[in-house]
C-alpha cells in the first residue's frame, strides 16, 4: 500500500481532532466527555463524512464501548465499595501492618496498596490509605516520604496495568486484546515495577525530602483514629481527579466530589470485621477466574465440559458479576448488615462513576469516527512502514496525551482508539503487551495538570517542587520501567 495525498489529509484531521480535545479540556476546561464528543464531530465532518453518518458512528462507537466496558466498571465499582465500607479493606492494613517490622514498613505498604488497590479506584484507595500512612510515619519516626511513596506506587501500578480497572479495560477492549493474558502479563510487569518505584526509590527519596504532613491532618487522624476515615466518600474519577477545590484552583480538569451518603445507622455498624483471609479471597476471586479462563483456553484443546465451565465463569461479565454476589454476603450479610444497608451501598457505588462511564464511551465513539474516516488505516501505513514498535508507539501517544491533558483516562482512551487500527496493519502485535504498553504510558510524569498532584501534594505537606521529586518522579519510574519490561517480555512470548 503506498502513501496518498489523500492519506496525509486524513492524518491532518487525526492532528486536528487530538488538538480540539487537548485544548478545550486544558484551555477552555471543558468536561473530557464533551471534549470528546467535539472532537469526534471535527474529526468526522473535517474529513468529508456525512453528517448523518457522523452521529451514526459515533453512536455506534459509543454504545459498543460500554457494552464492553461500562458494565464492568460498574460491577468493579460496587465491589470496591463494598470491600471499603464493609471494613475489609482496614481488615488488609491490620493484618499485613501487625506482621511487618518497622524496618520493612515501606514494603508493607506496597503490598497493602497493591491488595487493596486490585478493585478500588486510585484515588478512593488514597482515601482509605492516606490515615495509615500519616500514623504510620508519625508512630515509627519515619519521613512520611519512605512510608508513602511505596503505598501510592502499588495503587498507581494497579490502576495503570491490571483490570478490572477502567484504563486497562479500555485498551482491552479497543484492542480486543485477551483479558486474562493482560491481566496475567500485567501482574508480572507490576510486580518488579512497584519495587523499583516504591520502596527502593521511597527509600532512596526519603532520606532527601522530609515534608511535614499539615498538623491539623495529623491530629485529626490521632484523635480520631478510626479505621476507615473518609471510607464513605465517592469520587467521580476521570484520570485520577480528587478535591474539588484543588481542582477548580489548580486547573485540574475531571474532578467532581459528590456529598458522602449518610452513615449507616448504629444498629447496621458490623460486630465484626471480614477476617483477612475471606477479604483476600473475595478480592481475587474475580481475577482467579478469568486467569482459570485464560489457563483453560491454552492448555485444554477441543470443546470439553470443563473448558465449557471455565469460559462461562471466567468471562468478565460473570466473574465479576459472581464476585459482587460473593462480596454482599462476605462483606454484607455475614457482618451483620441488613439487606437494605447493602442494596444501598451497592447503589450508592454507581453514582460515583457517572463521569467515567461517559468518557469511556465518549471515547468509544472517537476510536470509532478513526475507524470509519479510514484516519486509522492511514496512520496504519505509516506506522507499518516504520522501524517503530508499535507497543513503543502505543507508550508514547498514551505519554504525549497524559502530559498535555493530565487524565490517565483521556491517555488511554484516545492511545487505544489510535493504535486499534493500526495495529490491523502489523503481524506478530501481542494485544494484551499492547494494552499494558498504553496503559505504562497514561502513568507517566503527573504534574501541576493532574488533580491527584494536588491531592498528593496537600495531604503530604509538600511545596510544588517536593511534589514533583516525589510524586511525579514515581509516576515517571513505574512508566518508564513499566515499558522497558514490556519491550524485554514481547522477546520472549
């Protein structure tokens, strides 16, 4: 296939599109969901597509999206919610904290990130992990520094890489990559990523800078010491957005803080807590069962009832449908909660990821205007006709997108969307290396566009210039490392 005028036109109207979204989300601070939504349009009527046909692929793109997608963020969402109100989650801090010395504290609190993290999002996890964390820097005497960065690093990591979270199961979907390869492949580049830009550089980093946490945090925290504090706080995320405040003052662009749910009453208030092991079991049965999925596709050969009985349960849809049904009575029903405090909880869950839900499927239809303009078959040529790996140039639009819009959400939705096609283009692509590839790179340098720079900023006690040494430094080694180790493991599959 050779190169037209036609080919560079099209390409053109990419740039344009991708500039409409970027600016009107930095610049003119538009929600991302209406960003892209116009950015769609432009795309499409640039490019000589009936207008008709415009709203039609966009539609098109937008529902098939959340089919895929929005059902499971939904599923996930109640889960996590679930997991932190019940107590589980300070049932996971307790265990693992009672057990580790002082000494290996910083690498306590990765693993608690990384447990807790598996089905919460980012910022809800800081929540629930920003109270031990001050306590435990304050307690052991140590920078809140060496305590915190690994803590935030192994939720980062997990948000980044491994579904069921909603970065990795857009580029999932887009790619159609195999979800339990990705899954799989994304816990083993995780787990030598978060060592690197957790503990070893929280250490490294600590003995550098020593911020004071606000006093007026640390004494709430003292007096108040409960396990959960802000446990019934729902965030809408869009990229990692938290405080409203920050982000109206800051710039932050996909934040939205919704008033908390009213506590439960006293007689709905557990007894007890889920014990750690039937917490643990509840949060990985999700994964088990799609990685027991991906294990049966490639050791069982034929059409046999037990391959037949992992594919229905390991499918995402069902496992994680099987694990909400689990968590109401593992975390629900079994602590002594009422069948109304539990249908509210798992309610009150959905509300907090209406933005995200729209951006994701907003960006279906933007993937979907590139797909029907030919935009994706052009850049198809061009890419296929380089030396560039296609996972590397997956990383880079995902890098190039995060640096301008802040939104690890908007990287990859729109890094996806433009690899999808391309990757028509090539032989031997991994899907799943793909979607890890993207996902590496909606991480990378979290600076002042970022709402969760803000929030870590603030809860830490730390100038601009500590926040960046710390904070979007990590962000930069997991992205960085994240992708050196995907390169090396596309070597040997």
């Amino acid at each position: 296939m050779h190169w037209t005028g036609h080919d560079t036109l099209l390409v053109l109207w990419a740039l344009v599109g991708i500039a409409v979204i970027v600016l009107l989300i930095t610049w003119g601070k538009v929600h991302p969901f209406l960003a892209l939504i116009l950015g769609s349009l432009t795309v499409g009527l640039g490019t000589g597509l009936a207008a008709a046909d415009v709203i039609k692929q966009f539609e098109s793109g937008f529902g098939s999206t959340l089919a895929s997608v929005g059902i499971l963020v939904g599923l996930g969402t109640m889960l996590g919610k679930l997991l932190a109100d019940s107590g589980g989650a300070d049932q996971v801090v307790r265990t693992i904290l009672g057990r580790a010395g002082e000494r290996r504290l910083p690498w306590a609190m990765t693993l608690i990130a990384m447990i807790v993290g598996l089905p919460l999002f980012f910022e809800v996890g800081v929540v629930l992990l920003i109270p031990v964390i001050v306590l435990m820097a304050r307690r052991s005497g140590q920078s809140i520094i060496r305590i915190g960065i690994p803590a935030l690093a192994g939720l980062s990591v997990m948000h980044g890489l491994v579904p069921p979270h909603p970065g990795p199961l857009i580029a999932v979907s887009a790619l159609k990559a195999d979800l339990g390869q990705t899954i799989g492949f994304g816990i083993l580049v995780a787990i030598p990523t978060v060592i690197v830009a957790g503990p070893l550089y929280g250490m490294w980093i600590g003995r550098r800078v020593a911020p004071e946490p606000p006093a007026r945090l640390v004494e709430q925290f003292e007096h108040d010491p409960g396990p959960l504090p802000g446990a019934r706080r729902d965030s809408v995320v869009a990229g990692r957005g938290d405080s409203p405040a920050l982000a109206a003052e800051e710039g932050a662009v996909l934040t939205e803080r919704r008033p908390a749910p009213a506590a439960p009453a006293p007689e709905e208030r557990p007894t007890t807590t889920p014990s750690f092991g039937i917490t643990l079991f509840t949060i990985l049965l999700p994964v088990a069962l799609m990685l027991a999925k991906a294990l049966g596709d490639v050791l069982i050969t034929g059409k046999t009832p037990v391959k037949a009985a992992l594919d229905f349960v390991g499918d995402p849809l069902l496992a994680l449908t099987i694990s909400v049904l689990v968590a109401m009575f593992t975390f629900g029903y079994l602590r002594g909660f009422s069948r109304r405090w539990v249908g509210e909880t798992v309610g009150a869950s959905l509300a907090a990821i209406a933005g995200i839900v729209m951006i994701i499927g907003a960006g279906g239809g933007f993937k979907q205007m590139l797909i029907a303009t030919g935009i994706g078959d052009a850049i198809g040529k061009a890419a296929s006709g380089s030396s560039l790996s296609p996972l590397l140039l997956g990383w880079l639009i995902a890098v190039a997108i995060r640096l301008a819009t802040g939104s690890a959400t908007v990287a990859t939705v729109t890094a996806a969307g433009l690899m999808a096609p391309i990757v028509t283009h090539m032989n031997g692509v991994s899907m799943p290396l793909l979607a890890l590839a993207i996902g590496a790179g909606s991480l990378f340098f979290s600076h002042v566009n970022d709402a969760g720079f803000w929030l870590v900023k603030e809860y830490f006690g730390m100038s601009v210039g500590q926040t960046v040494a710390t904070w979007s430094a990590m962000e930069t080694i997991l992205s960085v490392v994240g992708i050196v180790l995907i390169l090396l493991l596309s070597l040997v599959i």
